[in-house]
C-alpha cells in the first residue's frame, strides 16, 4: 500500500474514531493467564489422545478470541503470550504423562497385592500368605532341625465388663491383639489374621516337637492381660489349637485343618489351655461336626420328642404333676439324649428354638390332660442358662401360657445355680418377673 494512502487511513481512522486500541497491561496479564490456564487445566484433565485435538483448538481459539476483540471492539490482544506457554508446555506434558501414568499404576499394583495378602483390621499377613509359607515348607520337606508348628488361636472378648465396642473400636483392639502376639513369637514366625476371631502363628526351626507347646501357653499368657482401649479394659478369652509338622501329618496342607480341629475341640470344653491336636480329638471332633448338622434341620424334620415323667402320690398312686424331658429321635444317630445334643444346641445357638418348642409343647399336652379330667398337673420344664439369660424369656414364657391357656400357677421353670451366678442382677429382675 502506497505511503499516502495508509496515512489517509490512518487519518480516516482517526477522525472517526476507528483505530484499534491495545489493552491496558493489566487486563492483558489478566485475561493471558485466564485464557492460558483454563486451556491448560482443560486439556490436562483429558487423556493423552483426546488432549492433542484440544489443543489444537485452544491454540485457534485463541486466535479467534483475539481477531474477534480486534474486529469487533477495537481492542488489540497479543495472542503470542498466551500460546507459547501452550507450545512448551503441551510437549513437555505429552512426555511426562505417560510415565506419570505408569508411576501411578505401579503404587496401585502395590496396594493392591499388599491389600490382597494382609488382612485391612490389623495389616497382618492372611490365610493366603499362610498357605503359600506352608506351600514351601512341604516342597523343602522335612529335615533335622525343620520341624513346624502351627497354632490357631480364636479369641472372643464380648464375654467381658467392656466387651461391647463398636467396629472401629474393634478393629483397633484386634490390631492390639495382632501386635501382642507378634510381640511374643520369634521375628522369623509368621502371624497372620485368618478371620474377624481367628489368628494362626506359624513356628518354624523347631528341633523337637515339645518345645511348640511352652510357646503356645506363652501366646495364651500374653493374650490374657486386660487391653486398654479408651476408658474400657477389654479381657480376652483365647482358645488355641496346636498342630506339628511333620509328627502329625507329612502334608503341610493338612497341618491349618488339624490345628483347626484341635482349637474347634478347645472351644467346646473351653479349654484355657493349648489343646494338640491328635487322631482322637479329630475323631471327636468329626461325630460332633456330624451332630451339629444333623441338629441344624433336626427341628424342621420333627425329630424332637417331649416325653413327661410323672409325679406320683405314693399313698394313693395319683399323679400330681410331670416333669418335661427332651428326647431327639435322628435316623442316622439314634436316640439322642440332652446330654449330648443340648451343649451343642447351646454352642450354635438353637438352644433358644428348642427351648421355646419345648416350653409351648409341653404346656399344651398338659393343658390337654387337664381338660380330660386327669389334673390339675403340675408341668416343670428345664431352662439352660443361655435360655435364663435371654431378655426374650419372660415374653416366650408369658406367649407359650396365653396360646395353650395353662394356669401360670401351674408351670414350673427349673434352672441350675450356673444361670444364677452368670448375671445375679439380670437373673433377679428375670425371676421376679
């Protein structure tokens, strides 16, 4: 354009007032960081692929945005400040994103494989990483100085002053538990959380098989000093099984079931010491397996029976009262007597069923025996102290006479001194109710 003519245009500009204008430095600062970092923050939110094709939009709408100011408002935006940052910085991310990514990929395969092999509650070792330190410890195969123990200790702490807690009250007192019994083992021991209850503790360079067992008496001395947890003391009731490799099986796989075994057998007699296991423990244990099973359905195929031994005036011969006793008929085992089945009952928790069949059975046969002339009679039933100690009691009492209209003056309930000494005070407020 020849030199007159752009000073005419200039001149032509500005007398009417149409020459562009550049913005004053603030508003330039401002609105280059604003359109830079809303482009940036943009595209690095995005993945790698779908990022190039943004910015290369951002970089032409910056342009736009700057021709538009110009053409439409007179203003002059420099686009260059705001797209270097872009043309640097979109290599450099380009480059380090994908190792970023991997980095980020890499800490969670760790947390993963960590999460996958350590119980969340206390970060010890599970029963996976359990079964594999078995797993090569059968493929070494035995050797002097290689013999194994391993120990299952199950530990309840809701029989306790203060053992009711909440989960993450609980979760802390089995991680003070998890760091107890590593405290009392060997740095090379494994101690692993099996379950909410159960913890196993794997002793190995063991040279003879009796010194297993002063290790196990001392895991059960450290267990029983009370855990302070808050304003509570927590007492716990450990119960331990003790397996031994390979004096007990040469198969290291069978060694987590034996010691099972011999803690299941410590939980039913309550054992406070270290019960080892042996072929008669698991047979034990097995018949009493095949009886908690068979029990489990026994009330809904009708195997259970009331039979009543009457009370009898010697004088005269006439019956004053009867007394309700409960006789399990199994096609398998038999007649079974409350003897054998009711402490199972108690330990699965079927004993509160059983005995509200009971109670409303008996009290309707004798109900009956009363309308047919042969009473009044008395009924006496047994109570076990886990049915004593139910706050249902009273209820299940005062329902079973109101469907069978027995006079509650008829029924006696029998209870042993054991229901009385577990909860005085509930067991007053039980009885006078």
């Amino acid at each position: 354009m020849p030199g007159v003519e752009l000073n005419a245009h200039i001149l032509s500009g500005l007398l009417g007032g149409g020459l562009a204008t550049e913005m004053s430095t603030g508003q330039y600062q401002a609105m280059t960081l604003a359109v830079t970092g809303i482009a940036a923050v943009w595209m690095v939110s995005m993945s790698f692929p779908a990022a190039i094709l943004l910015f290369l939009v951002s970089i032409a709408g910056i342009l736009a945005l700057s021709a538009a100011m110009l053409f439409g408002w007179q203003l002059w935006f420099p686009p260059a400040a705001a797209i270097a940052p872009l043309l640097i910085g979109f290599p450099v991310w380009g480059a380090w994103s994908p190792l970023n990514e991997k980095r980020i990929n890499r800490s969670l395969t760790v947390r993963m494989q960590h999460q996958a092999l350590h119980h969340s509650a206390t970060d010890l070792p599970n029963q996976y990483v359990l079964e594999e330190r078995l797993r090569q410890l059968g493929e070494a195969g035995p050797g002097e100085g290689k013999m194994a123990a391993l120990i299952i200790a199950h530990i309840k702490w809701s029989g306790s002053a203060g053992g009711i807690v909440g989960r993450s009250a609980g979760d802390r007192l089995l991680g003070a538990i998890g760091e107890r019994l590593r405290d009392a083992v060997r740095s090379d021991d494994l101690v692993v959380h099996l379950s909410g209850d159960d913890f196993g503790i794997l002793i190995t360079h063991l040279g003879e098989a009796d010194q297993a067992l002063p290790i196990a008496q001392n895991l059960i001395k450290a267990l029983r000093d009370p855990i302070n947890l808050g304003d509570s003391q927590i007492s716990l009731a450990p119960r331990m099984g003790l397996s031994i490799w390979p004096k007990d099986s040469p198969d290291t796989t069978a060694l987590l079931r034996d010691a099972y075994i011999a803690m299941f057998r410590a939980r039913i007699e309550r054992s406070p010491n270290t019960c080892v296991y042996s072929d008669e423990i698991a047979k034990e244990v097995h018949a009493r397996s095949r009886l908690e099973q068979a029990l489990l359905s026994a009330m809904e195929r009708g195997e259970f029976e009331v039979y009543y031994q009457p009370q009898v005036v010697t004088e005269n011969g006439r019956i004053t009262g009867v007394e309700a006793l409960l006789r399990w008929h199994n096609p398998e085992l038999g007649l079974v007597y409350p003897g054998t089945f009711i402490p199972v009952a108690e330990h699965n928790g079927l004993i509160h069923t059983i005995g509200d069949w009971v109670l409303r059975t008996a009290c309707e046969q004798v109900q009956e025996w009363n309308r047919q002339g042969l009473g009044p009679l008395r009924l006496a039933v047994n109570l076990s102290p886990l049915q004593f100690a139910d706050d249902n009691l009273v209820n299940e009492v005062r329902t079973a006479l109101e469907l069978t209209g027995l006079d509650p003056r008829s029924l006696e309930l029998e209870i042993t001194e054991s229901a009385l000494v577990q909860n005085m005070e509930q067991a007053t407020a039980a009885m006078r109710a």
